[in-house]
C-alpha cells in the first residue's frame, strides 16, 4: 500500500518530456514542408532545409529519448518516445526514397535534339485556343521551349 | 517556369520568345496562365505527338498512369537550330532562366565572330 502510494507519488512528479514531443513535431513538418520549399528553387533543386528540420528534430528526439530511458524515474516518454521515433524515422525513410530515388527516375532522351541538330517543327494551340507553330517562334531570335510535367 | 515569367523581359530584350509545353488541355492551360500571369504561350501536346518527337516522354507517370512530358528546356535560334539542351537528372530541379539566358548571349557572340 506504502509502495503504491509511493510510486503513484513518483509517478505524479515525472516531468514532461518535451524534446520529444517538439522533435516529433519538427521531424513530421520537415517532411511535410517539402510542397512550401519546392516553391523556391535554391531549396527545391536539393532538399537541404528538410534535411536540416529532420536533423534538428531526430536530435530532439535524441535527447528525448535518453532522458526517458536513461532516467525514467525523472522523464516521461519510454512508450510514446519509441513511437514518435519510429514514426519520425519512417516518414523520412519515405521522403529520402521519393526525393533521392523516384525524382531521380527520369528517362534518358537519348533522341533528344541535340546541339547543332534541327528542332523538329510543330504547330499547337495556346492557351486560348490559337495555332502557335514553331516557325511562329522563332522570329526574330529564337526561342526557348520548356517542356514541362503539367497541371493534368 | 516562374522564374521564367520573372525574367520574361530579359528574353523579350533578346528578341527571344518562350513557350511552354505539356500534355494540359487548353482550358487547364487557360486557367494555369491567368491563375500564375504567364504571358508566354502554354501549347497543348494532349496526345504527346510533340513531346514523342522530341523524346522528352515520361512513361506511365501521369495521373491515371499516362505518358507526360518529362522536364526539358531548349533554345531554338532563328534558324531552328538546337543551341542548348538542358535535360535534368531529377524532376525537381529544373532550369534556371540564367541558364537560358546564357545559353542565347553565348549563341548570338559566336554568330558575330
């Protein structure tokens, strides 16, 4: 009866935990942040500001989680730190595989144009309707054509 | 593309157009346009007959599984000659419109030589 009261006192005192739960939510917004850093080429062309999120919430997870096991007496978060963690980690397994393999999948082209060759000619509606051919173009010198993925 | 129209100027200044193409019907391009201000034309290549040509198709990559356009920029001079291909290595990274703009400068001082 004396132990339980005891431990239920212990229980009541533990403090919150809160590199857990701040890291959690920095690792969740690293990955979630990639549609708003895709905006900006400088952070679009390599994914530096996710990474360095992901960093500084792992590291708070980190801490977190060392708190929690190494003195679980003092720190909540044994349970729930594993599961942020867990959670934390395969979300960004999920980012690294899109980001450094699947956008990493393009096709090679090797028909593709090349310098010096002629581009092949073309005639297609704009966005209101009108004949845009590439002889349109190309007066008086040149253009550049952007081929893109689109809004479907 | 933005920093495209952002820059759109500096291409006009070199009495050089830019158009954009994708497999976007004209209403979606419509609506693209007025809702991003692109002043340059967006062509639609709906069946991909013009992208296929170019060999710049993406297979199976579109929203119901269907071929798209893979990122390409070109610069056509006023003879219709390919001067500068950038083909990315990653769907993220695009080109840059100095890149582009480079790519005409660099054109237009060898023609003189």
């Amino acid at each position: 009866m004396d132990l339980e009261d005891r431990l239920g006192k212990i229980d009541m005192k533990r403090k919150w935990n809160w590199p857990l739960w701040l890291g959690f939510v920095v690792a969740i917004a690293s990955v979630f942040s990639y549609e708003f850093f895709a905006q900006f080429p400088i952070t679009r062309d390599f994914p530096w500001a996710n990474l360095l999120l992901f960093g500084i919430g792992a590291a708070l997870l980190l801490v977190g989680l060392f708190r929690a096991f190494g003195r679980p007496q003092l720190y909540r978060g044994k349970v729930f730190g594993s599961i942020f963690a867990a959670i934390s980690l395969f979300l960004f397994a999920f980012f690294a595989y899109e980001t450094f393999y699947v956008l990493r999948q393009v096709p090679l082209s090797a028909q593709a144009p090349r310098i010096g060759e002629k581009a092949p000619e073309f005639t297609l509606p704009e966005q209101n309707g009108k004949s845009v051919a590439l002889g349109d173009l190309l007066s008086p010198n040149g253009a550049v054509l952007i081929f893109y993925r689109g809004h479907w | 593309m933005r920093s495209f129209q952002k820059r759109f100027s500096e291409f006009t200044a070199r009495g050089v157009h830019i158009a954009a193409i994708s497999i976007d019907s004209v209403d979606i391009n419509r609506g693209h346009a007025q809702q991003m201000h692109f002043t340059f034309p967006l062509l639609s290549d709906a069946d991909a007959a013009v992208i296929r040509r170019y060999d710049v198709l993406h297979r199976g990559v579109g929203p119901k599984n269907n071929d798209i356009a893979r990122p390409a920029e070109f610069y056509v001079d006023a003879n219709g000659t390919v001067q500068w291909v950038n083909l990315t290595e990653n769907i993220a990274v695009r080109a840059r419109p100095e890149q582009a703009l480079s790519a005409i400068d660099a054109t237009k001082a060898g023609r003189r030589d």
